[in-house]
C-alpha cells in the first residue's frame, strides 16, 4: 500500500507536477471495497463509485451490453433534430454526419467495441436523417 503512496512521491519529483490528494480519487473494478477502503485512508483519497466517467468515457460497466451504449444513441439523436434534416442542404447532412457525429463514436470506439445491435440503430438514425 505504501509503495503507490512512494510512487505518487516519486513522481512528483521527476515531473515537478504536485499531485492534488483533495480532488484524487480512488476506484477499482474487480476489487473488494475493503481493500479500496483501506487504500483510500491511507492515501488520502475518495472513493469513487463504479460506474464512474473517466475522460468522459464510462467506466465498470460491460461495453458489450446495449444499455453501455444507449447515451451514445441518445447523443447523435439529439444532435439531429429534426429542424436540421429540413433546413439542410444533402451535402450539409452527409457532412453533419461524416464529420460531426461520427467523431463522437469513434471516440467511443477508440476503446470499446461496438456490438452489431448497436451498430444497426446508429445506421438506422442515419439513414432517416438522410
């Protein structure tokens, strides 16, 4: 335990950054919440409650299942109202999805694989949208 707390250390030293204990948090998956206790007296930390946001990409949970995915579904839903799909020229659509809309799942992808259900409901937005 004591060796994380002497890593934190080293690596303020090496870097010159200072590790802020008052907004560190601390989580595991996998783990019992005992030790994670204990771990978190001892450094000081939080405990961070699984599911949690990391970077803004969730964290616990199975990326297999569909409810993972679902505010991925419900972000490109509400990025493409309906006022969009009629004041938009064809081009502006095929932009607005190619560039705009699938940044945000290949962020996603960036980490987790997409299932094939999942995949087929973004397809299927997009084809409506167009």
């Amino acid at each position: 335990m004591f060796g994380i707390k002497a890593m934190l250390n080293c690596f303020e030293l090496t870097s010159g950054l200072k590790v802020n204990y008052l907004k560190s948090k601390i989580g595991g998956v996998g783990v019992d919440s005992f030790v994670i206790q204990d771990f978190a007296v001892i450094l000081k930390f939080d405990v961070m409650k699984v599911p949690f946001k990391y970077l803004g990409l969730p964290g616990g949970e199975c990326h297999r299942r569909e409810t993972f995915w679902d505010g991925v579904v419900d972000g490109i839903k509400s990025r493409l109202g309906r006022w969009k799909g009629r004041n938009l020229y064809m081009a502006g659509r095929i932009c607005l999805l190619k560039f705009v809309l699938s940044s945000i799942l290949l962020f996603y992808m960036s980490m987790f694989s997409l299932p094939g259900v999942v995949r087929k409901k973004i397809v299927c937005i997009h084809r409506n949208f167009l």
